[in-house]
C-alpha cells in the first residue's frame, strides 16, 4: 500500500508540473532587459560647423565629400537619436561666434574642452582623449622633443589651445618664434617646406598628417598634455546635449567608438576615400 500511494502521489506531482510547464509556454516570454531608450530629437537637421581641414577628423577627399572620424561619429550619433547632421566647412577663426549666433546647431572638429571655453559654451561628455605633440620633418636630427624647442620657430593654428601651449612655452623662453596660420595643413605645409622647426598639434591630427604625407614627418617624443574632446553646443541647449551624451554613452559601451577610433586613426590610409 505505501509503494502504490508513493507511486500514485509522484503521478499526481508529474502531472502537475507538466501543466505547469504548458501554462509558462503558452504565456508570452518575459522580455529581455530592453537597452536604454534614447532621446528621439524627431529626424531634425542638425548644421555641423567644422573646419574640414584637420585629417583624419574631418577633411574633404577627392570626391569632394567630407569624411573623417567626427563625421562618422556625428551619423552614428543621429542615427541613434533620429537626426540628420549636415556639415559645413566652417573657418575656425570664428566658428565658436557663429555657433552662438545660431548659424549652427553645433561644432564638431576636433574641439578641446577647456574652463575658459565652457564660460561661453557647453560641451558634451568626451569622445576622445589625447595628448599634445612635436611634429617634425623625419630628418630631423635637432628636436627629440619638447625640450630641444628652445630657439626653433614652431607653427600653430591660430586660436587653437595649441596656439595658447606655444604662446605660453615662448613667454618662458621655450620656444623661439611662433608662427600662427588660418589652418593646420598650411602649418604642415611650411614644416615640409622648411619655413619652420616644429608644429605642436593634437596627437591624433599628427597621425593624420603623417599618414597623408608618408616618410616626411614624425613626432618627436611623448605627448606633453592630456586633453578631451567634445561636442560643442550653444550655452543651455540641454536637449542636444542630453542626446549626445545618451547615444555616446551607448557607443562607448558597444564598441562603436573603438571601432571608429580603428578605421581612421589605425587603418586609414590616404587616397582610400
């Protein structure tokens, strides 16, 4: 008698759970953890003021199309937030009063936050660190770095925070002459040309131009800052930069920036766009 009422409970208990088991499938799947919805900025234009003159960040290629990776980023990141960015070559002396005039929507070129910035502007999260270098030409024997710079003529752009770092190493007698032009391959242009000793430029660009212009410049030491990049908006446009910061947050975690970072700064070779 035990035997058959063991047996007959564990034939109830089977039956049981296999109802159990047709009532879970027949109900719908718990859904998986959904990723984090994005702000939806309802397929706007977005204007794009960039200074199309800064390889491999923006540059315009031989189809007269411009490419780079903060245009790669930019249509990743309206893709992401429903925008579209267009991007207009914009001079860089300038570009920040015409962003605050409202002729654009944002600037996107390679821009360094800094606190005397953010007074006047806001900046999205950063997408990019890096560090200041010496460019040089690749004979160059002399400059081995930052220290040899005392009584050469270096080349900036003018306005960029590398014009501010070559402007202050020359008040304390680092550097000798500081030659300012409107855009930094016209400050490459006159390293080549011997017109000058050095160019101090962003870490990233310095790839870029080494890239474009192969076996005549090299960097010479280690980067001597360390800096951010970012998303630059009008003062109080918290929507942009709420989506910005939301679909660069997810680019971060997919990869996404890692992969950009690769095609342009890794991969990239002149004349393949």
């Amino acid at each position: 008698m035990r035997t058959r009422w063991l047996i007959g409970l564990i034939v109830i208990f089977a039956l049981a759970l296999a109802g159990c088991a047709r009532q879970q499938a027949q109900q719908p799947a718990a859904p998986a953890p959904e990723a984090a919805k994005l702000p939806d900025l309802g397929g706007r234009e977005l204007r794009i003021a960039s200074d199309t003159t800064y390889p491999p960040f923006e540059f315009v290629d031989k189809n007269k199309n411009i490419v780079g990776f903060d245009v790669d980023m930019m249509n990743e990141i309206c893709k992401r937030v429903n925008c579209k960015a267009t991007f207009v070559p914009t001079a860089w002396d300038g570009i920040f009063v015409a962003l605050q005039q409202g002729q654009f929507d944002a600037v996107v070129s390679g821009v360094t936050i800094t606190e005397e910035r953010k007074k006047t502007m806001d900046f999205s999260d950063p997408y990019l660190r890096y560090g200041q270098v010496v460019l040089v030409r690749a004979d160059e024997e002399r400059i081995k770095g930052l220290e040899d710079l005392k009584g050469m003529t270096v080349a900036v752009q003018t306005g960029t925070t590398n014009d501010e770092t070559a402007t202050a190493l020359q008040k304390e007698g680092k550097v000798g002459a500081v030659k300012r032009y409107d855009t930094f391959d016209l400050a490459v242009a006159a390293l080549i040309n011997k017109d000058v000793d050095a160019v101090i430029i962003d870490s990233p660009a310095a790839d870029g131009f080494k890239a474009a212009n192969p076996g005549k410049l090299k960097i010479a030491g280690e980067p001597f800052t360390s800096e951010a990049l970012g998303i630059v908006v009008q003062k109080g446009n918290t929507e942009l930069l709420e989506a910005f910061n939301a679909a660069l947050k997810q680019m971060k975690e997919d990869g996404t920036l890692d992969r950009l970072y690769q095609k342009w700064f890794v991969e990239f070779k002149p004349g393949q766009q």
